[in-house]
C-alpha cells in the first residue's frame, strides 16, 4: 500500500486510540490511533516513543483488515498492555512530547512529519497531565542500535539544553559502544554513567 493511498484514509472517522502502560514504566513504547474507512478497513499509525527523552523515534502508517489490526493490536498489548484514551487526549500526548524533546534538541524520527497527518482534525484534550522524562528530568539510555557518533550528538544536545536551562539532565551508556566512545568526550562529560551489559 503506497504512502498516497494511505494518507487518503487518514481523513476517515476516528476508531481507536491506545497509550502505552510501558512508557512510564521502561520509556519505551508504542501508541495507535486508528481510523476506520468506507470500506471497513483500519487505517492507522504506531508511533514507537521514547517518553524519558528521545521523544517520537519511529512511526509505522498501516492498512489493515479488521481482523489484521486486532492481530496487530495483540501483540503489542501483550508485551506493553495498552491503554484506551480518548483520541483528543492522544493527542495531547504525542504533541506534548514532541515539543517538550524539541525543546531539548531532539526532533522526531522522519516519518513523523507524514504520520502525523492523521491527528489533523483532533481536537486537542489537554485535561490529563503528562510528564515527560524520568523522575522529572530526561533520562538518556542509549538504544542497541545507535551509533557512538549518534550518541555523542544526543549527549551533545543535552548538555546544550542544561547549559541554557539550568536543568538536571542523566545519561546512561551501555554496551560495548561504551568501548568505542573517545577518551576526550567521555571526560568532557562527568555527568555520563557506565553501566554493565
């Protein structure tokens, strides 16, 4: 299914809207809002967010059957347990996050800008209050994935943030890219924590 035909079903009426449970509880996970078409298929997205820091990392647009998008809201809710909210209150999570890790430095991933087309028309509802970040700052653990380069721009970006701010940041390293991090950064860095695999 191409990105053109996708984005047309994104103008359907709202279904479904789920939060993580895991977000607050590890930082990571992924959240659905879903749309129903004419024709009975479910259109939708799974944002994969980084609520303690990196903010919208990933965003998967889908089209599926009805019987394809329980299968899909299955396994996530078995390894995550998803939360039902209201669509104006997904929203106001996904925008608060994205502007808070903006304020950090950090954009969303790149297909953001695409899939969040399917939150035009949601009327924001602001009345739960999210926190973002962990223990009320952010929280950087580095994914299995990221470069050292990656991670010392993420670092980087922190460090700016609490300079201009005044505001705690933590950082957390782990793996054998710790190994592959110059010696010069890492004592740039005093704040930055080693941990064990």
């Amino acid at each position: 299914m191409s990105k053109k035909m996708i984005e047309m079903y994104f103008g359907s009426p709202l279904y479904e809207a789920y939060l993580s449970s895991a977000l607050e509880r590890s930082g990571i996970g992924n959240i659905i809002l879903s749309r129903r078409t004419a024709g009975g298929m479910i259109a939708g997205v799974i944002f994969l967010c980084d609520h303690y820091c990196l903010g919208v990392k990933d965003c998967t647009p889908f089209l599926e059957s009805e019987a394809g998008y329980r299968s899909l809201y299955r396994r996530i809710d078995e390894s995550e347990h998803l939360i039902a909210v209201d669509p104006g209150t997904f929203k106001h999570y996904i925008t608060g996050l994205v502007r808070w890790t903006r304020d950090l430095g950090i954009e969303p991933g790149s297909q953001y800008r695409f899939c969040a087309q399917i939150l035009i028309g949601i009327e924001e509802n602001a009345t739960t209050t999210f926190h973002y970040g962990k223990d009320g700052m952010p929280f950087y653990i580095n994914g299995p994935h990221e470069t050292p380069r990656q991670i010392m721009e993420i670092v980087n970006k922190l460090m700016a943030y609490k300079a201009r701010t005044g505001n705690e940041v933590h950082f957390s390293i782990i793996g054998p890219v710790v190994e592959q991090l110059p010696a010069e950064f890492l004592d740039q860095v005093p704040e930055l924590k080693i941990l064990p695999e």
